[in-house]
C-alpha cells in the first residue's frame, strides 16, 4: 500500500464518484515508485463496480493523463 500515492491522488486529482474510487484502488497498490499490476477484479472489487465498467474507467483515466498504461 502506498500512502504517498493516495495522498496525491487525493491533492490532485480531478475525478469524482466511482473513477475516484478506481484511482484510488489503483494507487493503494502502488509501490513507492507508482508502479502496481493489480487485476481488473480486484480493482472492481475494490471500487464496488462490475468488471467491464472498470475496464471503461481505467481506458478513461489513462486517456485523462491520470494513469499510465504500459504492457
């Protein structure tokens, strides 16, 4: 868990409702370097959204510069 990440996802970042609550998943997996590999249904899990609906919101905050995606 990184609380660094959190904290700056709470400072900066623009999103509200369950895209918030995604990002919020993602960087409480965060290493201290910002890098994590969380799976789609943990992170649904953790944002109490369907597996589909995280993939949409993911897509959203990588294309709002929120997230980066690297495969």
């Amino acid at each position: 868990m990184s609380i660094e990440w959190m904290n700056r996802v709470w400072a900066h970042s623009q999103q509200t409702g369950s895209a918030l609550l995604l990002l919020l998943a993602i960087a409480d997996h965060a290493n201290d370097d910002g890098v994590c590999w969380p799976s789609v249904a943990r992170l649904a899990q953790r944002a109490r959204v369907k597996e589909r609906q995280a993939q949409k919101i993911i897509k959203a905050l990588a294309d709002a510069g929120e997230i980066e995606i690297q495969f």
